[in-house]
C-alpha cells in the first residue's frame, strides 16, 4: 500500500475518499529525538485502542477531532488535515523537562494548568517558542492561537476527570491540531491521545505507567500501556 507520510510512531495511507486518510500506530517506539529507539510487540494496537477510546470520549463531550471511524487492529479511518507545527503540552504536575527547566520537583501539583507551546522541527529539536515567535513564523494566528489553547484546557479538563475515575492521574500530555481539508478553516483535535504522548501515575501510589518507563529504562512498558487501558475501558464500560 502507498504510503503518504510516515513518522517515528504512525504511518498514513491514501483511502478512495480524497478528504480521508487510513492513521496507522506502529509499534516503534523513540525517545530522546529519535536517539533512543526500540519496537514493542502490541504498542500500536494499544495505543490506538486508548486514542480511539479517548476521541470518542471527546467527541461526545463537544470536542471536534479528526476521527471518523475505526478500521482494523492498528488502523482508524481520520479526516485529511494539514497539521499545524505545534506542539501543545498541558500540566498538572511537574515532571520532565518543565522540572528541568524550572527546577521544581518533579511531582509538585500546580495550582493552574500550564500550556506550553513546541515548535515542531527535527532539524532544530522541537523548541520551545512562545507566541511572539508563533508569529513571527507565521503558525497560527493570534485568534486561533487563543481558541487552540482554550480547547487544549478543555480537553485537559475533560481528560483529567475520565482519568482520575479510573484511578489514574493525568500529569501532563501533548497535543496537535490541524486544518481539516478542503477549505482548511476548522481546525480540530489530531494525532493521537495515548501512553505515549502523556503522562499517567498510579493516582494511589504515583506509580508510572507511561513512556517514561521506556525513556527511564523502567521495564514493564507494556504491562503499562496494558494496565492503563484495561482501566479505562473498565471505566468507560460503566459511563
Ligand atoms: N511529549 C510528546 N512528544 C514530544 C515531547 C513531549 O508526546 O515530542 C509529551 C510527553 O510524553 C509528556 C509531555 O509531552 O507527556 C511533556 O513532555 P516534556 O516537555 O516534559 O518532555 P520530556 O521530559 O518528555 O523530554
């Protein structure tokens, strides 16, 4: 099959309707800007199973994504968007590189949500810019840079309360939007939601549970992504 894009977790293929693509999750897995790699049997059937799981959860709430049905094993069918280059990371909790950056422990709740803003290039290493430099490169417009991150608040909201009754917590996540073809006016929920682009601990013990332990060399990492989906699908059972 043609491929159209390929990335280090997810492929994309052409289907016969020009406004969809067929969104593939692979089982490689990167870390570190692609220095660290490895290939975990059953990651993409997972991390799909959790995606799907989770945009379905979304939309229901009100949140538009680019999903449109699911396909097989490791495939769902997604609309044709034209990704914006940002990356949007909300936190809760301190962990990574914003207790690197900041120096706080890695654990300490915050008060109020944080948005941050990565400008996505491999070449320069995913920075991250702020608005002015959204700008300057042209990105996003003020206007849609407000909506993106009242949206990307809103399905931190949505998220951390479906986690945390299932007796997870949500530390921290990144997130893409895109411009849904033809027009390229609506811009929605893209990418993928999943063990591998959030942070999620035990809510009792604290215990981690998503890709870090494969940045940490923790061990168990499917285990992990396996407990965390039986949770919530547990949980969504009872919704
Ligand atoms: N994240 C991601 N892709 C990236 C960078 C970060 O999905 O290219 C996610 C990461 O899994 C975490 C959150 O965004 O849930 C914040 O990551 P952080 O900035 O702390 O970076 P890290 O410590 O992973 O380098």
């Amino acid at each position: 099959m043609k491929i159209i894009y390929e990335g280090k977790a997810k492929r994309l293929y052409p289907t016969d309707n020009p406004l969809e693509v067929l969104m593939e999750f692979k089982d490689d897995a990167t870390a570190f800007n692609g220095k660290k790699k490895a290939v975990f049997d059953n990651k993409g059937r997972i991390n799909k199973q959790i995606t799907l799981l989770l945009y379905q959860f979304l939309e229901k709430a009100g949140v538009q994504t680019h999903f449109v049905r699911d396909h097989d094993e490791t495939k769902m069918i997604v609309q044709r968007v034209d990704i914006i280059p940002i990356e949007f990371v909300v936190r809760n909790v301190v962990a990574g590189s914003l207790s690197k950056r900041i120096g706080l422990e890695e654990g300490a709740a915050l008060t109020r949500p944080i948005v941050e803003y990565y400008y996505k290039n491999d070449d320069l290493g995913d920075p991250m810019i702020a608005p002015d430099h959204i700008r300057a490169l042209n990105l996003a417009t003020d206007d849609e840079l407000e909506r993106i991150r009242d949206e990307a608040l809103t399905i931190n909201r949505l998220l951390t309360g479906f986690f945390r009754d299932a007796g997870l917590r949500l530390v921290d996540f990144k997130v893409e939007f895109g411009r849904r073809h033809p027009d390229l006016q609506d811009i929605v929920l893209a990418d993928e939601i999943s063990p591998d682009t959030c942070r999620i601990w035990d809510l009792e013990t604290n215990e981690i549970l998503d890709k870090d332990r494969f940045r940490r060399d923790l061990g168990q990492v499917m285990e992990s992504y396996q407990r965390i989906w039986e949770r919530i699908s547990g949980h969504a059972a009872h919704c």
